[in-house]
C-alpha cells in the first residue's frame, strides 16, 4: 500500500517554474524556435497566438505535474543524491518520455530530427528538475 508521501512544494514549483524557463529558452527563435516551426510546416509569422496564455498555463500545470511525480518517485526509489537523481532522471526520460512518447512522431511519421530536438529537450528539462528536487529537500 502506497502511503502518503511528503513533497517539498515549494522545489515542486521551482521546478515547474525551471521547466518553463527551458522550453522558452529551447524554443524560441534564436534558439530552435525556427527549426521546430519548420518541422511543423509553418513559419513563426503565421503561428496563430491567440489563445496562448491558455497554452502556457495548461502547459505550467503539466510541469507541475511531472515534477510532482518524480519527487514522488525519488522518494519511494531513496533518491538522495544528484548522481542517483540524475540516473533516474535518464531511465524515466528513456522508458516513458522517449519510448511512450515515440507513437506520437512515427503515426503520422514525423521527420526524426522533430523527435530528437523535443527528447532532447525532455532529457535537458528532466535532468534539471530532478536535480533541484534533490538538492532543495
């Protein structure tokens, strides 16, 4: 029986906070924003930005989530360290966020660079979560 578990909220939304942080900086137009919009067929001139503060808010309660359940997960794998922190933070990335999330770029096929520059971002993101959640315990 899984029992309550205690979570530090205030590294859940520094984590949430961090994640955004990232997807901005990996996003944006200096960065791979270009790229990204490519892939997708569109130019960030023709991008419809209506409705984005909806986009971002729901997009900041899915960070929240996430890194609400990995410090769930450290504390039932006695994560303590930044190493075993990170090692999880790797296995997770690989065996839900790459190989669950695989089904979403090959049906309709998507170019394999999409799939890299988003799961490499996943990997960067997840790393850093995990390791603010270790160190602010």
């Amino acid at each position: 029986m899984i029992s309550f578990v205690h979570v530090n909220y205030w590294a859940v939304l520094a984590g949430g906070i961090i994640s955004m942080i990232t997807g901005a900086i990996w996003y944006s137009p200096k960065v791979f924003g270009q790229i990204w919009s490519g892939y997708h067929g569109m130019k960030p001139s023709e991008m419809d930005m209506s409705g984005m503060g909806k986009l971002y808010f729901w997009q900041f309660i899915a960070a929240l989530i996430v890194t609400y359940v990995l410090a769930i997960l450290f504390h039932f794998l006695g994560t303590s360290t930044t190493k075993d922190a990170l090692m999880a933070g790797v296995w997770l990335w690989a065996g839900f966020m790459v190989a669950g999330g695989a089904g979403q770029y090959l049906f309709p096929t998507k170019p394999f660079n999409l799939f890299a520059l988003d799961n490499i971002y996943k990997l960067i993101n997840i790393l850093i979560i995990a390791a603010v959640l270790v160190a602010w315990k």
